[in-house]
C-alpha cells in the first residue's frame, strides 16, 4: 500500500520508516528543510534505539523516501499526520495549528477514497471537527483517528508490533471503508492477534489521553506514598512491592523517584485538563492538577534534599548529576525532571557538571550556563555531592568504591531510588533516596 506520512517528528520518522520496514511504500513529509536531509541520509535528528537500522534497511529497499513538498503525497491511499501537539504558552490547552495546517495542506491532494488518519494526541472533538473539513473539501476523502501507544526507547517495537489497536471512525460505510484500509496496513500485527478495538472519534481521542492520565496518576500517587514514608520511617520500595502483587494495581510505574516527564505525559495531561473546563467537566479531572503538582514537587525535593545534604554552602560546591534525559534510553529532555534539578542547582549558585549518555548536545543548546561532560569520572571528580536523576544502566553500574576515589564528599542522592543503598553505604556514602529509610 502507498503512504504518506505528514510530520517526520518523533513519532512521524518511526511511523514512515516502521510501515516501510512492514513492506509498504511510504513518502515522508516535512517542511523542516535540515530534518528531511538528515533523514534522506539514513541519519535519524534524534536517538531512538532501532530506528537508525530500519531507516537504512527501509531506504535501501527502495520503499521509503522523505520530501518537504506535499504534494509527493499525491497518490497514496492513506495519509498519516504526526504532527506535534505542544503546549500553547501561557496555557494549559494543546496548540493544534499544526495538525489543523497539516490537514489544510493534504487537502489538494487527496482523491476520493483516500484516508486521512490522525495519529497526533488530541484534544476530544478535534477529530469530529477535522472530518467536517474534509467532507466539505470535496475530495471524497474520509478521516480515521488511530492514537500512537509510543514508549520513547522502544518506539520501533511499539509501532511493529504494538500492544493494541485503536481506530476512530465515522458511522457507517466511511467507518467499514476506513477499518477496511487500516487493517490493510496493519496486516502483519492483525495477524498476530493484536488486539483491536473500532470505535467512534471521541473514544479514540480518550483513549490516549485517559491511559497517560492513569500512568501519570499513578506515577504522582507512589511519589506522595514516598512523602509519607520519608517522616514515618517506611520505606515505599518495599510498600510498593506489597501493593504491587495485588493485581488490582501491578507493580509497574509505581517506582518513587523525582518524577515524569518528556515530551507527552506532563502536556498531555495538562491539555486533558483544560479541554475538561471546556467542555464543562473540569471537576471530573481536577486532581489532575494535583497530579501534576505532586510530580513537580519531586524536583524541588530532589534539590532540598542535595542542599540539606551538603557539608558546605551550595554556592561553593561542586554538584555532579548523573541524568540529563527525561528517561534512559532517550535524548529527550523536554520536561526533563533531571535537567530541570541541574538548572535549578546551578541557579542557586552550585558548580554543576552533569553527564549523559545521549541528553548532553540537546540540554547544551537550552542550557548552555551548565559544564556538561561526556566521562563519568570527570563528573565525579572532586563532587561534594552526586545526584543521580536519570536511570541509565552506566549509572546504575558505578562501582560505589571507585567513585568514592573520585569525589570529595561521597554524598549521593538517588532521584530514581535505583541504586544498592547497602552497597553504596558499605562502600562509605551518604545516600539518600525517596522514602527509603
């Protein structure tokens, strides 16, 4: 089947080059002049574990290829939009100029048949009002939603072979017409009995939202649970292991540490929340605030717990961060709780030097006044205090005796609560975690 996929973003780059991987012949598009050539050349504009190796294997088949003119998207039958769904400033709304102009500019272009499917996270109701566009376009084209389940650091597996299927379409022949091409493009995963769900627009558009609502949530719930512990003396690793084996809970996603963030769960839940008062419902979602207020809480934890722990004034020491990323696996520090402790550290006067195994060139060009390093013992020298904020396995692997040699005071504060406390505190550290005694 031919494609397009409009926005060669995050989600945009994996989706083109994943569905080219799966055999379809997939165009690209993106006005991003530098993005479409870095791509054109094998080389994705951001990490993704996998994706460097299906782009070339895609390109090299010859059924994938990038543009930054729509109208190569003329002749495909399904047309994908990825664009991104930022925060608008000085709102908690999502800005949707550029899905809106995505689905403007396809318009031309489409014939009758076509499929336009948004992937983009959404406000409920866009996708109602972005079908009335095209059906009063004329083309004859119909609109899908099918909401991206996406983990940054396992994008590519998600999108080969996703957990789940869900498709928005409109009542009647248009919707069959529409289910009718996406389990087209979606053949192989359907035959590995992936489950899927058809449903109207509004539920696809809920789905998403709903399930990083009830991560975050959960998220924000574990981290006040470590509050508690903190002046009780419980430790909440252990409390979440109980909690856990209750299979009403699971223990996944109930790891304390300094919080979510990235480019989608803090927005995402944000916009949930103000499409709520929107739509006259605010009071069904308003400890979503509190949700997100717990989760920002964890960051100025994190840096009172490093100023209480220093034997000096902060402005006379040297603070190394082990974290840039919002997670492993990932050069993503949009929201990222560990650069934002840096930044924080640093303006309180702290000679920060932080380190990252993917996060430092990004985090360079938002904040330059940070001294970042790409050796774990050049962080380390001569710290009087270490903050591990992100939990890369080179982390979480530092010989404890071996960086004792390095710093000046070993004091280590585990944001991600990741670490051996025993081993750590045998090998003569401070260390403080969240909630652990």
């Amino acid at each position: 089947m031919r494609i397009s996929v409009i926005g060669c973003g995050y989600l945009g780059a994996v989706h083109a080059s994943a569905m080219a991987e799966l055999g379809h012949d997939v165009i690209g598009i993106d006005i991003d002049i530098r993005k479409i050539e870095q791509l054109a050349l094998g080389k994705p504009p951001f990490y993704e574990p996998g994706l460097p190796e299906i782009l070339t294997s895609a390109m090299a088949s010859g059924r994938l290829r990038f543009s930054t003119d729509i109208a190569d998207a003329a002749g495909a039958q399904v047309h994908f939009i990825g664009v991104g769904t930022p925060q608008k400033a000085g709102s908690h709304a999502a800005d949707l100029s550029y899905v809106d102009a995505a689905v403007q500019s396809i318009l031309p272009h489409l014939a009758a048949g076509d499929l336009v499917v948004g992937k983009s996270t959404v406000p409920v109701g866009t996708a109602a009002r972005l079908a009335e566009v095209i059906e009063r376009s004329g083309t004859g084209a119909t609109l899908a939603w099918n909401p991206e389940f996406l983990r940054e650091g396992f994008a590519v597996k998600d999108t080969i072979s996703p957990d789940r299927l869900v498709y928005g379409v409109a009542a009647g022949a248009a919707g069959e017409h529409a289910t009718v091409l996406l389990n087209e493009v979606y053949a192989a995963a359907i035959a590995a009995a992936t489950p899927l769900i058809v449903t109207d627009f509004a539920t696809a558009e809920l789905v998403k939202v709903a399930a990083n609502a009830f991560l975050a949530t959960k998220i924000s719930f574990i981290n006040a649970m470590s509050e508690i512990a903190d002046v009780s003396g419980a430790d909440v690793t252990q409390l979440a292991d109980a909690i856990g084996f209750d299979n009403r809970i699971g223990r996944r996603f109930l790891n304390a540490g300094v919080g979510f963030g990235g480019g989608c769960l803090p927005k995402d839940i944000r916009a949930f929340t103000a499409r709520a008062e929107e739509l006259g419902r605010g009071d069904s979602v308003a400890f979503l605030k509190e949700v997100d207020t717990i989760n920002m809480r964890q960051r100025q934890r994190v840096v009172a717990m490093t100023l209480q722990a220093l034997d000096k004034p902060v402005y006379t020491a040297k603070v190394a961060v082990l974290g840039l990323s919002f997670k492993p696996h990932s050069d993503d520090v949009r929201d990222s709780p560990a650069l934002d402790v840096a930044v924080q550290l640093r303006g309180l006067g702290a000679d920060v030097m932080a380190t990252d195994p993917q996060g430092i060139e990004n985090s360079r060009l938002r904040h330059p006044q940070l001294t970042y390093s790409t050796s774990v013992e050049e962080t380390l020298r001569g710290a009087d205090a270490v903050v591990l904020v992100t939990e890369w396995a080179e982390f979480k692997q530092i010989d404890p005796v071996w960086a004792a040699t390095l710093v000046r005071v070993p004091i280590i504060i585990d944001g991600r609560n990741t670490l051996d406390a025993a081993a750590w505190r045998a090998a003569g550290w401070t260390y403080q975690g969240l909630g652990r005694p």
